[in-house]
C-alpha cells in the first residue's frame, strides 16, 4: 500500500463509526476495501459489502492477492449471498462471521424479519456511494442497524465527486441517512497523493496528431450547431443559464443536467424545446464518435440519423448541419462525372422546387444503373448533367489520421528496444516476445475500436477501409431493394408529387438516408453490384496505391479483388511485417516529454455512452499480431512488438496482470491516467512509458482538460460543504441522522403525560403494512418506515401492498404503468385482486423530481385512443368499477396515503396474505382464501349472462350452488335474488330458449 492509502484506513479506524471516503477518480478503492477485509477478524461479527458491481468485484479479489502475496491463513474472500438461498442457511453464513456481498434487498429484508441479528454485523461497506439518497435502500439498512446497534461501523466509498455535488448538499444527506459524522476528501491535488504518485513518474510522451481538414470542418460545424441549440435553449428562461455551455454540453451528465431542471415542468414544455433537449444529446455523440470512428462507419451513422431524425430534428435544417453530412461524404468519396469534371452536391435547392425525370431515366435508376439516354435533368447546383456522359465515384476513403501515428509509434517502440537490447544478428523475436513485460498495451474506449485497430494491425489500414465501404455498399443494395419492393405494391401512378413522376429536389429527399442525387445514388448502386460479381478462384488485388484518391468508372470495368490477411504468428520464430515504408514527419506530430504527475493535457474521464457493447477484448494468452500485405509500392519489413489492446468501458483492472512496459492511450481517459499513474507507484523499479495521442485542436482536448477540471471543482466545492457542514451527534458522539416519524411521536407522548391520566392511557397501536419482497427495489418501503409503520416482508401472490385484510393496493411507477398496459399484466393484477379483496387500489405514483401529470393539457383529447394512457386508464376503470384509483405525488405523499386508509381498518393477517391467490397441495380447507374455492370460470360465465350485472352477481352466488341450479330456478326467486322482474325475466327466457337444431 501507498502511504496515502495508509493514512485513508488510519482515518477510517480512528472513528469507531465509520465515515465516507470520496477519492479522486481513477484512485482504487479496491485496494482499500481490501485492507480493511484483511484487518477483519470473523470473531468480530459479519463483513457486509452493499452495492458492488462485478468489476469492483474482481478488483477487490485482485487487491487481495497482490495485498497479502505471503499470506499463510486463506484469503477472506467475499463471497455472494444469493437470493434463492433458504433462510436458515443465510442466517448461518451471516453468523460465521464471513466476508459476504449482499444485495440491498436481500439484507433489508432479512433485518426486518431478524433472519440477521443486528449485533452480528461487525462493519457495512457501502460502494459507489454517490448513488444514494435519503430514501434508498441502504439508507433504510443503515437506519435499522443503527435503531439496533448504534455501534456498528458504516464505511461507505465513491470515486465520482461530481456526483456528489450534483444536488443540494448531497454528501451532508447522505452521511446523516448513513449516520456516519466524518466526511474524508482525497482529490488528486491532495499533497500525500501528490507526492506518492509523483515520486518516481513515467516517461510521458505527448503525440499530437492534426486533423484533417473534413474533420475540422465537421467539428466546427458541430460546434455550431451545438452553439445553436444552447442559444435557443436560453431563450425558453426555464434552465439555469451558467450550466448551458458548450464546454458542460460535451459531458454525458449535461442531459442529467438539464432533465433535472425541466423534469418538474416537462408537461407545460413545448415540443420545440424537449426537440432541443434530444439535438444536444445526438450532436454531442456525433463530436465523440468524429474522433473515435473511421470515416465510412461515421457516414452510415450519419445516414441513420437523416432518417431516423430527419423530420423532428432541429439541427438537421441548421445551415451548419448541411456541412456535416457534405464532409462526411466527402471523407468517403466523390461524385464526378466520366469527363473528370466533379460534381458539386448541393442539398439545399427550395423544398418547392422541383424537377422532372421521364419514364426511361426513372427506371433505369430504379434498376440501379446509371442513366443512359439523351435527356439531361439538373443537378443540385442548377447545371446541366449530360445522362450519356454518367456519374462515377471517386473514393477517398480517408483513414483516420491516429492510425497511420499508431503504426509509426509501434515501430519506433520496436526500434529502441532493439538497440537496448544490443542484440545479435540470429536473435528472434520470439525471446523478446516471451516476458509479459515486452506487451504495448493500446488503450480504446470500445470494444468496437479495439477490434478495428487490431485490424489495421492484421490487414493494414487501406483494407480495413475497403472492408468498410464494401459493407456501406451492399448496404445501400439492400436498402433499395426494400425501395423497389415498396413501390411495386402500386403501379398505377395516384395522387401527385413522386407518383406522378414528379421528384422533388427539396426537403422531401430526406427521406434517402444520405439525401444525396438519384445520380449519385445510381452510381452507389453500381459500385455495389461489382463487389457481388463472382469469381470462382482468388484473383490479384489490381488496385493502384499511389494516393488516397482513385478514381474509378463503375459503367464499364470489372475490378478482380482480394484480400490476403495475415495470420496470427504466436509461438512462430521468425515472423515479419511486410508494409509499407512508414517515415515518421516530425511536423504533422509533436511530441513533448514530461512527466505524469497530472499530465499537461491529462486524461479525461469520458464517459460519454456508446452504442456498442463496453467489453474487454480478454484473451487467455498474449497474442502477437502479424500482419502480410503485398503493396505495390514498398517490399521493405518492418517489425512490431507484441501489441494487447484493450477497452476502457470494460472497467477492468489488467495493468497488474499484463504489467506493460510501454502503454498507448488512444482514447485518452483520465480515469485510465489515475490507474496508471498508481500502477507505476506500486511498481516504483518497473521501467514504464506512456503515449498519448490527442487531435490537435480538437473537441477531444477540450473535453480532456474540462474533465480535470470538473473534477478539481467538484473538490473545491466539497471542501467547502465540509467546513460549513453540520452534523447533529448525541451525547456519545454518534451520528443522529434523520429522526423519524415514531421517535418524533415518542417526544410529544412523553411532554404529554400529564394530559393522558399520568401516562396510565394506553397509547395507541403500531400500524403494519404487509409487503411483496419485489418492492423492496423502490423508495416506497423505507419512507414507510421511516413514518413509523412496521413493515413486513413477505412474498405476495396477490398486490404489491397489504394495508388490511379488505385493501390491497397495486402501485405502478410511471414507466411500470406503460409497460403493464403494454403488455396486459395490469388486466391479470386488477383481475385477481378483485376477485379476492373488497377494496382493490390501483397506486399510480409519480416521481419526487418530475412533474404530476400524464401530459399537457393541449395534448388531452375528446376521443378514446387505443393509445392514449388517459383513454386506457378510463376503460380500465369501467371493466372493473370496484378498482379505485389512487394518485400520488411522490413517496412520502404515498406513506400518508397509507395511514389515512388504515385508519378505522383492522391490521392485515400475515398468513393470510401469504396464501391469498397461491395453489393449494392438500386440498381445499373451510373459511380458506385460496384460489382453488373459486370456480373461476363459472363466475366468468355467469357474470357475462344477460341481465346478470356486477351489482347482482354475487346475490346468485349466494342463492344458488351451481350453474345447473340456476337454470332451474323461478322467475319470482330469480327476481329476488337480481333485485327486479326485468332482469330475471331476460336471464329466465336466455336460460329456457330453445337451441335451434338441423333436423
């Protein structure tokens, strides 16, 4: 351990009620938890760790072995408590005294029903503690320890300070419902951390890699847009001013931000400012995907959102956004005419204006060849485009400017180490390859970038490129042949506009995901249908390498391609690159040594989301990859080193276990920085370099070096809290907390003795609320307890909620509702708690922060829509006119709901409930609840008979035993039992009407 880490568990000790620990992101904190697992002594009672997910929970196993490397005595590994183990086998592990992860809801339930005595538990950590609030689940863990066993230590961990400062004095709320009095802040500029980390740093090797040109463009567009948008968002005046930055809008929390503001007033919001609040979180992933994705990968993103958003969106009509999908493009290929001359592709032409195509050219572009024939039609730009004279493409391809640095810096990292090594002549690169030490370990933030440079490693960048774009191009046959598929449902032309062979060169192209001309498109089409001619045996690739862009003629060529991929050489001798000649330019990358203390330009914490999966690309051994490629150009080799990549949104600690001597941080992450700057702490002798590669200029630093600073404010702020914060202690010095409804009720009782015949008066009962262990994921179960009613967990067949044995409350949260009517298991809900109590409530809760109401008045109808919640709400209702709904505001506003309709009810019989809709094995018993008493599809029947209503069906449940004695009854008895002679009359004549037969 670090000394500041030393100092952490010395604070921790110091306090015998514990404290919460807020560390710099990047810190681990599984080195923590595992030293005070280490000082835990099973005689002492239970380790109960809350709230850890499965990659702190790797961690906390990996700290424990590098921690205690000689440890004789096993290892106090935690192990999982799961939820379908028996009660008394819980009850055993929790008194061994055994090192246990707990879910929430498993411990809270097991404390109420005393599965879990109090004094058992020595110490309750508590991880990612940013994510409580008064009413979570841990909160109520901690109240019920506390009301217990004050003694009982609560640690609590976070390694997010910008969260903790995300409300109003969040981390005071959360030490008191935690009952923990100290608060211990270790940011990175702390001077213990300072200095351990900064003792023997790395060599850094700042790379600053420039953009290209489309790609400033693209950006600065972005920008603008994004610009734009915040604009239109300050005219509203309903959002804090200060937060709307263009700096705050690169972060993912920006959305929590201002959801958090508008969230209360959502429903009187306009559909242009949610619209505004959506663009801001789509051009924030366009910027971040600009510098993590290839060229063609970002123009099929593109194309998605032309038509998944080209009608709602704002930004799209921006005229920035014109710029971004006109660059993209060109990033990708270009449009040009057989004679060389290039086509400039203008997608703002007026949505009025119009253009003609005939019959002929109409077909042939449906067809997917380029138009032949004698007429000519506009282009975007108003010239004239000659059919005879066709449309080619020309591809760019444009690879991303990181990977060509990439391959240059592997190579010099291949070049030092052999004259390091002062190697022989024969030596092979098997012996250098053999030490885990000699891994480069390339850093990415998805699984999906990992995977590419691996391929550009393997294939070379022009072919991945090529892979790329023959996938955007098959894609764009397959999106035609839907087209074509579509439009021969009519053939007859109707109406006007596109059936009329009229194509409108305006808004109304959108609908093409790349808004492009039906002359390119044709070409696109073209391009396609030679990468699908077959070839019975592999044919040389013939591809001219001598620039980026080749120009190509789709109308006349076959093209023979193929790939040649390298084959992976591990455990091979002699294996080699054949590439080619790479020379590394000084001046398109600028490089600058320092050190890592807090780097320069740092590391940010991105944690903007991604749309593919966050895995890390685990392998059992370290593969070298080779690579073979035949260029035309260059027959000189080169060798790399042995390269593991690996993904950030994995959030797994491999730096100790692959040990790396040379690290590439491709997508610089500052969380990724802190972990190695702590790694080269702990191995202070380890000889360590570390690259980082930035854009210049770029989004990407800008959000790097905000994040650093994001995260030294956030300290500041808690700095301050601290020193103005109050905590209420008693007379022993524990953390009081937040008093609740009971103890409260308790204090007026005793002022109030003599008014109550000298406290001789009894006081009054302890109401009891039945609850479904599934509800214990929810708010609800806490603030009722902390109003002073007891609950009791159970697992209920029948309602979520048991408030006597005649009401049954069912509560749906806003979205649970939407997905219950979705799916019809509220019909099913209501059905059963109708059929077995009195006064069936359906609870429809809404949250503390958001607004109460459905939607705004304007968007409420006169009509029933099969689709509209109110109108669903309402059939509901009269399908069951014995359902009453109930609607709350928030939690507490629910908990009070619930006192006032326990009030003159008798308390709710647990077993009773229990067995309440639940098949019985041993038959039926008398004066029984269960479901076998009730021939269901009998009562169905009846209830559904004419002149039977559900004000009299119960009457003839009780007047007759079955169906068949019904039907032999008189009119006068039915009469009596349905309340009227016309009623009977109608069931009489139903019941005796004779069946007509075919004989």
């Amino acid at each position: 351990m670090l000394p500041f880490q030393e100092q952490i568990i010395s604070d921790l000790l110091d306090d015998r009620n514990g404290g919460l620990v807020v560390v710099a992101s990047g810190l681990p904190l599984s080195s923590l938890v595992a030293s005070l697992l280490l000082l835990h002594h099973p005689s002492a009672g239970s380790f109960l760790l809350l709230s850890a997910s499965e990659p702190q929970k790797s961690a906390i196993s990996a700290a424990l072995r590098r921690a205690a490397p000689d440890h004789t005595d096993p290892l106090p590994f935690p192990s999982d408590l799961p939820s379908d183990l028996p009660s008394h086998h819980r009850t055993a592990l929790y008194a061994s005294g055994a090192a246990l992860y707990v879910t929430p809801r498993i411990l809270v339930a097991d404390l109420l029903t005393s599965r879990v005595p109090p004094s058992s538990v020595a110490t309750l950590a508590v991880l990612n503690a940013h994510r409580l609030s008064d009413t979570s689940t841990e909160a109520f863990i901690a109240r019920i320890l506390h009301s217990y066993c004050p003694s009982t230590p609560i640690v609590a961990f976070s390694d997010c300070p910008h969260a903790m400062v995300s409300g109003f004095a969040k981390a005071e709320r959360i030490m008191k419902s935690l009952f923990v009095r100290r608060l211990h802040l270790w940011p990175r500029f702390h001077v213990l951390v300072s200095s351990d980390l900064e003792r023997t740093p790395p060599e850094v090797v700042d790379v600053r890699v420039p953009m290209s040109a489309a790609m400033k463009g693209i950006q600065d567009a972005i920008l603008g847009a994004m610009d734009a948008c915040l604009r239109e968002l300050r005219r509203t005046n309903k959002v804090d001013v200060e937060d709307l930055t263009v700096e705050n809008g690169l972060f993912k929390s920006f959305d929590e931000i201002v959801r958090r503001q508008l969230d209360p007033i959502w429903h009187t919001l306009g559909k242009k400012t949610k619209q505004l609040v959506s663009d801001l979180k789509t051009l924030r992933k366009l910027l971040d995907y600009l510098v993590r994705y290839d060229a063609v990968s970002y123009l099929k993103y593109l194309d998605t959102l032309r038509v998944s958003e080209g009608v709602r969106s704002m930004w799209i009509f921006a005229d920035s956004s014109y710029k971004i999908f006109e660059l993209a493009k060109r990033r990708v290929y270009q449009a040009v005419r057989a004679d060389g001359t290039k086509i400039s592709l203008d997608g703002k032409s007026t949505p009025s204006k119009k253009r003609r195509v005939n019959d002929k050219t109409k077909k042939e572009s449906e067809s997917g060849a380029p138009p032949i024939g004698s007429t000519s039609a506009d282009d975007a730009d108003g010239r004239k485009v000659d059919a005879n004279v066709g449309v080619m493409l020309e591809e760019v391809l444009e690879e991303a400017p990181k990977w060509k640095v990439l391959r240059d810096l592997l190579e010099e990292i291949e070049a030092e180490r052999r004259k390091e090594n002062h190697s022989e002549e024969g030596q092979t690169e098997v012996e250098d390859a053999g030490d885990l030490s000699d891994i480069v370990l390339v850093a990415c933030k998805d699984e999906y970038s990992c995977l590419q440079l691996e391929d550009c490693i393997l294939k070379g960048p022009h072919q991945v490129m090529r892979d790329e774009w023959e996938k955007y191009l098959l894609g764009k046959v397959e999106l035609h042949s839907l087209r074509k598929r579509n439009k021969k449902r009519s053939q007859e032309p109707k109406g006007f506009g596109l059936l009329d062979g009229i194509v409108t060169a305006g808004s109304s192209d959108n609908t093409d995901p790349s808004s492009i001309s039906k002359f390119e498109n044709a070409a696109l089409l073209a391009a396609a249908s030679e990468l699908r001619i077959p070839t019975n045996k592999d044919s040389v690739l013939e591809e001219n390498n001598q620039s980026d862009g080749r120009r190509k003629g789709y109308k006349n060529t076959r093209v023979k391609k193929t790939s040649r991929k390298g084959k992976s050489m591990t455990g091979n001798p002699d294996f080699n690159f054949k590439t080619d000649q790479i020379n590394t330019n000084e001046n398109t990358s600028s490089r600058n040594n320092g050190a890592v203390g807090e780097p320069a330009t740092g590391s940010m914490q991105n944690v903007q989301e991604s749309s593919l999966e966050n895995v890390c690309i685990d392998r059992s051994d370290i593969q070298v990859h080779a690579a073979e490629s035949v260029p035309a150009a260059s027959s000189q080799t080169k060798l790399l080193p042995p390269v593991q990549f690996y993904a950030l949104d994995s959030d797994q600690q491999i730096l100790n276990v692959l040990k790396p001597s040379v690290i590439i941080v491709y997508h610089p992450n500052m969380t990724f920085v802190r972990e190695i700057e702590f790694y080269k702490a702990e191995n202070p002798s380890k000889k360590l370099k570390v690259y980082f590669l930035f854009y210049e200029d770029s989004a990407e630093v800008q959000k790097f070096e905000a994040s650093i600073r994001r995260e030294n404010s956030a300290f500041e702020s808690l700095i301050r809290q601290k020193s103005l914060m109050m905590i209420p202690v008693d007379q022993n010095g524990r953390c009081i907390g937040a008093s609740t409804a009971s103890e409260t009720e308790s204090i007026v009782l005793q002022n109030s003795l003599t008014r109550k015949a000298g406290g001789r008066m009894s006081q009054g009962r302890k109401l009891q609320v039945i609850v479904d262990m599934r509800e214990f994921m929810s708010s609800l179960p806490n603030v009722l307890h902390l109003k002073g009613m007891h609950v009791i967990p159970v697992t209920l067949e029948v309602g979520d909620y048991v408030l006597s044995p005649m009401i049954c409350v069912e509560r749906k949260s806003i979205a649970d509702l939407f997905q219950s009517f979705a799916s019809g298991r509220l019909y099913h809900q209501v059905e059963t708690m109708i059929r077995y109590y009195k006064m069936p409530v359906l609870l429809i809760e809404f949250s503390q922060d958001k607004s109460f109401s459905f939607q705004s008045t304007n968007d409420i109808g006169d009509d029933v829509s099969p689709t509209n919640i109110i109108s669903k709400l309402s059939l509901l209702v009269l399908h069951f006119p014995r359902l009453r709904l109930v609607w709350s505001r928030n939690v507490h506003a629910t908990a009070e709901i619930f006192a006032s309709l326990k009030q003159n009810q008798d308390e709710p019989d647990e077993s009773k409930a229990i067995r309440v809709g639940v098949p019985s094995e041993d038959g039926v018993v008398d004066n029984d609840v269960r479901a076998e008493n009730y021939n269901t599809s009998a009562i169905e029947f009846l209830r559904r008979l004419p002149g039977v209503t559900d004000t009299n069906y119960r009457a003839l449940m009780d007047g007759c035993k079955n169906l068949a004695e019904l039907a032999l009854l008189p009119v006068e008895r039915l009469a009596e039992l349905m309340g009227g002679q016309k009623a009977a009359r109608t069931l009489k004549e139903f019941l005796d009407a004779k069946c007509p037969t075919l004989s």
